[in-house]
C-alpha cells in the first residue's frame, strides 16, 4: 500500500511540475534571451552586440560600478535617524518606588546645506559611473566591431588564396616539365617552388589569425560559444564620413568626455559639502518623565551644539579645491586627446578609402584587362601558357590587396563609429535610452 502510493505521488508531481525550461527562461531572462540570439540562423552585428551586453563581464562590471552608484545616490539624500532611549534614574536604594522612569528622543539637524550637497556629489558619481559604462561598452563594440570585420576578411580571402594556390602550383608544373625537358633553367623551378611555399605560409598565416581572432572574440562572451559560422555581412560599407562632419564638437557627447564633466560636478559639489562640514550638526533633545517618589510627570528639553574651535575642516576644504582644479584639467586632457585621437582615426579612414578607390578604380580594371589580353594573346598562340598564368596571379593579387583595403578601410570605420558615437553605436544608445 505505501509503495503504491509512492508512485502514485511521484505520477503527481511530474504531472503537476512545471516545464523546465520555460521555469529556467523565467529564473533567467538573459539566459534565455542569450539562447534566444544563438538559436537564429544568421547573426549580424547587433547581434552580436546585444550578445556582449547579456555576457561580458567587463560590461557587466561596469553596470553593477553604476547599480552600486545608484544605491549611494538613494541613501545620500536620507536624513538621520532620530535616537530613541529609555532612563531609569534610582532615588532611593530602600524604596523601589522612589525612582524617575524617563523615555527620550534626540534627533540631529543638518545644518549648512551638507545634506544637500552629499546629495549632489552622489547624483554627479552616478552620473560618472553611467558615462564609464558607457565608454567601456563604446569600446567593447568597438573590439567586437572590428572582430567581426576581421573574421569576414579571413573568409573571403580564403577562396582567393586557393585560387592564388591552383594558379601557382599549375606556374610549378609547367616549369618543372620545361626544366626536365631542358628547355628551362633549375632558377626557375626554384623560383615556382618558392612562390607556392610563400602563398601556403601567407595562407597558414592568416589561418592563426583566424583562429586567433576568433579565440578572442570567444572570450568576450564569457562561455558562450558563438556560432561564427552564421556571421553575415560585407566588407562593404558606406558610412557618409566627411571631414566637415567630424570637428571637435561632436566629441561633445562622447562619454569619456561627459565622465569629465560630471566629475568637476562632483567636485564641485565636494567643496560645497567640505565648507557645510564647517558648520557642525546639532543635536535637539526632547523627554517625557515620571517622578514615582511624587507621582508627578515632568518633561525636558535642550539643544546640544559642538563648538568648532580647533577643527574647522581646512584641510579637507583644501583638499576638494585642489580636486576641483585637477577636475577641471583632467576635463582639458580629456578634450585634448579626444580630439588626437579622432583627426588620426579620420585621416586613417581617409588614407585607407582613397587606396581602396584607387585600386577599384584603377589596378583593378588593368588587371582584369591584363588577364583578358593574355587569355586572347594566348588563344591565338603570340603569348605562352606562363604570360597567362603570371596574368591569372596578378589579378588574384590584387583581388586579396582589395579585400585587405576594405577591411582596412572596415576597421577604420568601427574607430571612428566609436568615437563619434554613429551607427551601430548610436542605433545601442538609442535603443538603451
């Protein structure tokens, strides 16, 4: 009889148990939605920004700095708690009665405006830790951004490394047979030999590189294995990027920028809380008694106010002026440097841009002209089979060299993107807002 109810309780609970993974989704909604991303059959780059938001732990860190600036903000603008306590005042060691029974309440007031201003400095430290967070992500999209380009690169060069392969190693036969039919030097067989073990190192190259590129890109997910695999897009893109677009002002909604100006708040704010400090709390006293011996209630009443004779806060003033001006410098540096760093990133894109143009433009076309010549000169017998093949190579080449300045000219963009805080930076600050 036990036994059968056992297994009739047991039928129960798994009739009654909720479906484990729908009680996992709702324990954790960024698993789920992490799961969620990685069950797509394609994934882009927002993708795989929303992957970083859910799982890198640096970002992650950055959001608990503002979560923990948060709290100090809340608890800044409390006031303090009133003390309550209960006196019992013995008159008589014979007589029990004789005694005075007391309950009494101190509260402090804040004098000075301090409470206002710890008030202030919190809300300017959380305003800092939110704009840190937001330069930690800009950077961390920014690693992921170029990543990401980097990865399409590797795919894209390797069919053109073997094609670059076929064509060699077909340059090496012909020599070889050339050479043992006398009619070619050993130089060239060596030669041939060379060029095939240069193209098959290159190519070992940019496989580590890969691998490499994708290890690290791996370890910004903190476990998650991404599919790089259903990666999609180009190496093609079209920012609108001008020189006239990019002055220094629109490094005025950089964060690192922002941090710094929240920081001369706070310090700001700092001071004025120093110089409050000055201005010492008092305590209001307030009880309510009974004396038993007479039977009669009495009530009491006082202010008690510290005398600021030999700590007036001077150091502490000194300190936070001292504070504030290196606030405000650091706010110059970071100016200063923000600017260094957009004009070099700009002038990387440009330099990148215009070769890229150039060989779409120019070397490109000869190339493919080049190779057309040689396959007509060819059919017709005026070229031997290496002028075609040496034509072959040299587009081949100078396809690999384009795709190099489109990820050149990719990566260059991801650095300006984040610093300018364009697409697909401002599309994440959009969507957070």
């Amino acid at each position: 009889m036990v036994r059968r109810l056992s297994v009739l309780l047991l039928l129960v609970s798994l009739a009654t148990a909720p479906d484990t993974e729908a009680s996992a989704a709702q324990a954790d909604p960024a698993g789920a939605e992490v799961q969620s991303i990685l069950a797509q059959d394609e994934l882009t780059l927002a993708d795989f920004f929303r992957l970083a938001k859910l799982t890198n732990p640096t970002l992650m860190a950055a959001e608990n700095g503002v979560q923990a600036m948060a709290g100090r903000a809340r608890q800044a603008g409390h006031y303090p708690n009133p003390t309550f306590g209960f006196e019992v005042e013995e008159l008589s060691v014979d007589n029990s009665a004789d005694r005075k029974d007391k309950v009494s309440l101190v509260q402090p007031l804040v004098l000075g405006g301090r409470r206002g201003a710890a008030a202030e400095v919190a809300q300017a430290e959380l305003e800092v830790a939110t704009a840190a967070r937001a330069s930690v992500e800009r950077e961390v999209f920014r690693r992921i951004h170029t990543l990401c380009f980097e990865q399409l690169y590797f795919r894209q060069s390797q069919s053109v490394f073997d094609e670059l392969l076929v064509v060699a190693n077909r340059t090496l036969e012909i020599v070889q047979i050339r050479f043992d039919a006398r009619a070619a030097p050993e130089s060239q067989v060596t030669k041939a030999l060379l060029e095939v073990y240069d193209l098959e190192f290159a190519q070992r190259q940019m496989q580590q590189a890969q691998v490499a590129g994708a290890a690290e890109l791996a370890s910004l997910f903190w476990g998650v294995e991404v599919p790089l695999h259903r990666l999609t897009g180009t190496l093609d893109g079209d920012t609108g990027l001008v020189g006239e677009a990019l002055g220094s002002e629109v490094l005025n909604e950089h964060p690192a920028f922002q941090a710094a100006l929240q920081n001369i708040a706070a310090a700001d704010a700092s001071l004025r809380e120093a110089r409050a400090s000055r201005v010492p709390d008092i305590d209001i006293y307030l009880a309510y008694g009974r004396n038993r011996a007479v039977d009669e209630g009495f009530v009491e009443a006082g202010i008690s106010l510290p005398l600021p004779l030999f700590n007036r806060n001077e150091g502490r003033i000194a300190e936070r002026k001292h504070q504030l001006a290196q606030a405000r410098d650091h706010e110059r540096v970071v100016v200063s440097n923000l600017e260094f760093v957009l004009t070099a990133a700009h002038r990387r894109y440009l330099t990148a841009r215009d070769q890229l143009q150039a060989t779409g433009e120019r070397i490109l076309p000869a190339a493919e002209r080049g190779l057309l010549q040689a396959q007509e000169g060819y059919r017709v017998g005026h070229l031997p089979i290496l002028e075609l093949i040496d034509a072959q190579r040299t587009l081949a080449s100078v396809r690999l060299r384009t795709l190099e300045l489109k990820k050149d000219v990719a990566v260059a963009e991801a650095d300006l993107m984040s610093l300018v805080g364009g697409s697909p930076y401002a599309e994440r600050e959009t969507r957070d807002e």
